[in-house]
C-alpha cells in the first residue's frame, strides 16, 4: 500500500462506522496561551471535552499535522539520530465526543489494524493502565477486558502512569490509555528475544504506533484531577509508523514518505544513502525538518527572532548545520526540497504545492543568513586556532 492508501484505508473505515472526516486543524496555534504549536490531534477539541464548547459531530476522524519540538512533548534531539521520531508527523484520528467509549474504540482499532491493515496478530501486543495510588487512579480493568476479547492475555501489558495516563500539557483534558505496540523484527531475532519485554524500551523496530487515550478528567492548575462531564475517546496513530509497519520497512525514512527526499539530497550531495551512519543522519535531519518548516510556514508562521518563530528558526538550522558539516552543502540546499515535499502531499495537504514558491523564498533566505554567519564564525575560530598555536 502507498502511503496515499494507508491514509485514505483509515479515514475510509471510520466514515464507514458512522465519523465524520474532517481536515487538519493548523499546526500553528494562535490562541491558546498553553500551546504554541498542536502537539497532538486533540488540541483543537479541548474545548469540547471541558464541555466548554458544543458537539457539532459526535464521531469525527482526521490526520492532524502535529509539531512536537516544545513544552511536555519534544523529540527534537532524537530526530535524525534514530529512524522513528519526528518533529513534525501526522497523526491519524478517530474521535469520540461523548458517545462511544473503550468498547468500540478497542474493537475498531483491532479490526483496523489486523483484519483491514493485515498486520498479524502475534506482532501485536497492547498495554492498559495499571493504576496510581497516588493519583486514586484504578486499573483500567474495562479496557483489559475488552482487549481480552481480541487477543491472548499474554499480550496485554500493564503500564504505569508515564506510558499509560495521557495528558495534553500541565493542565487540561486527559485520561488512562491503552497503547498498541507492533513487532517489526525478523522471525529470527523474534525467536531470540521475546517482543513484550522490549515494549517501550526504544527498541527501532518495537514500536507504539496506535494510543486510545480515554478522556475522562481535567488536570486543573493545583495539579488535582476534575472528572469531565462527559466521556470521550481520543486516539492517535503515529502515520509515518504505520507506514513503515505495512511498507515492510525498518526505518520511518525507507517509506514513500521520506525516499522521494532522501533520494534528492543523496544524488544532490553524491553520497549514497547508507553510506555511512553520519550521513545518514544528516539526510533524515533535513529530510524530516523541510517538513517542519515548510509546514509551518504554509500556516502562517514565519522564522523569527522570538516565541513560535524562533522554534522555527532552530529547526531550520538544525538542517542547515547537519547539511553543512555532514555532506558538504556550502550553498543553500533546503528550499530546493520544497517542490519533492509538495508532490508528496499534494492529495491531502495542498496548502504546500499552491504557497510552494513562497515557501521556498523564506527558506532560501533563512538558509542564505545562516550560512554566512556560520562561514564568518568558522573562519573566526580558525583564525583563534592559528593565533594560539603561534603564540605557544
Ligand atoms: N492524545 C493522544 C496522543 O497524542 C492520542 O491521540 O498520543
């Protein structure tokens, strides 16, 4: 399946369960003081869940563009340096505002996953909440006996509040959640080592792709849990992941997600990717942070000096620096991904190929600055280098 299939298999079969679809909210958050950038599809529902806002569709789906380089959620240091995290990502969704609950979420994520995705049953484990004395939480026995119904206990892990009690920020909606963690190792390596005990262990090749979270209190400011008027369903599937898992592939980056990109900058360079472990680095840095950057700006959200804009900023020289020393770009080299990006998300994110020259523009300047500034500063430090070798 491409990943143009994936994505439409998904929102396909919860229209087919009565949701409706609806588009990606910004990725660039504008007036929630709390957030900068959406972190998680349910950003643009939290007024709904505090009940603070009406239902207009009781059962919605969507692919969210996320940005996680910030605030409770950042993986920005990971990314590049292993094969499945990314700034931004886009996560697949099935909503639930007050109606169904763990039964039918459950359910409908093991039909997605096995009987429509295809994925085996034995590469599949799941986990539930285990419960907090501390927080008076209970385990969340409703969810272990639903998942019991689908599949062998043994596959069913109990995790602790870190993994399995899903909340938006400091404050605000959030509840226990059940994970779904796939096995992409080979037969062999699976006879060795068994998958359950490499469950959240960042083991590459044993990954979350799927969390149900069920939304069920308020974190309020004095760090005490509210119940929420009502109860809802949150899930978020990790879509380049999923990518990966139905793309036989091992890495996020091997998918038609990343190739088009790799490819690009691999014959752009001259070096091959897998050549060597640095530079394949710098490859996946710059191939995930065009997507970031160009994404944000497509909504609005230029490279600054401050707030959002700097995060932006950062990222885009994060590319610039791994470019520059990993593969020899001495010239801007980014803006000219723009273009390979577009294509790629034309179907559903069009906002990219119709603003792509705009984009391109900004980038080129921001990567033309910084190179200059990175050239001086180089220069400046060789010329410190050599005054102290002459002077001992
Ligand atoms: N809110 C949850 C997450 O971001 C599920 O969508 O993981």
């Amino acid at each position: 399946m491409t990943s143009t299939e994936i994505r439409k298999t998904f929102l396909d079969f919860f229209a087919s369960k009565g949701h409706q679809v609806v588009s990606s909210a910004p990725m660039v958050i504008k007036n929630d003081p709390t957030l900068m950038f959406t972190n998680a599809g349910m950003n643009q529902f939290k007024d709904i869940f505090l009940g603070n806002s009406p239902v207009k569709y009781p059962r919605i789906a969507n692919t969210q563009k996320c940005l996680r380089v910030s605030g409770k959620h950042n993986d920005l240091e990971e990314v590049g340096v292993d094969t499945y995290h990314h700034t931004m990502f886009e996560m697949l969704g099935n909503w639930s505002f007050g109606d169904y609950f763990k039964k039918e979420a459950i359910e409908w994520a093991w039909e997605l996953l096995h009987k429509v995705y295809g994925i085996p049953k034995d590469r599949l484990y799941v986990t539930v909440f285990e419960g907090d004395k501390k927080e008076n939480l209970e385990f969340d026995q409703e969810a272990y006996d639903f998942w019991k119904q689908w599949i062998a206990e043994d596959c069913i892990l109990k995790g602790n509040k870190k993994d399995n009690f899903w909340e938006m920020g400091d404050t605000g909606p959030c509840g226990p959640c059940s994970e779904i963690h796939v096995d992409l190792r080979t037969d062999e390596d699976r006879k060795k080592v068994d998958g359950r005990t490499l469950v959240n262990e960042s083991h590459p090749q044993v990954i979350e792709i799927w969390n149900n979270v069920f939304m069920q209190y308020n974190r309020l400011a004095n760090g005490s849990l509210e119940p929420l008027p009502a109860q809802h369903v949150d899930t978020g599937m990790g879509f380049e992941r999923l990518c990966m898992a139905l793309q036989s592939k091992t890495s996020n980056y091997d998918t038609d997600l990343f190739q088009p990109m790799i490819q690009f900058i691999s014959s752009k360079c001259g070096i091959a990717y897998g050549a060597s472990e640095k530079t394949d680095v710098a490859m996946r840095v710059m191939s995930d942070h065009i997507r970031a950057i160009s994404f944000a700006i497509a909504d609005g959200q230029l490279p600054s000096n401050n707030k959002a804009g700097y995060v932006i900023r950062r990222i885009l020289r994060r590319a610039v620096r791994y470019a520059y020393s990993f593969l020899n770009f001495k010239e801007p080299v980014l803006s000219s991904l723009v273009p390979v990006l577009a294509k790629t998300f034309a179907g559903q994110f069009p906002e990219l190929e119709t603003q792509q020259d705009f984009i391109a523009r900004v980038i080129h300047e921001e990567e033309n600055a910084f190179l200059k500034t990175l050239e001086t500063g180089i220069k400046k430090f060789d010329q410190y280098q050599e005054k102290k070798g002459a002077g001992t």
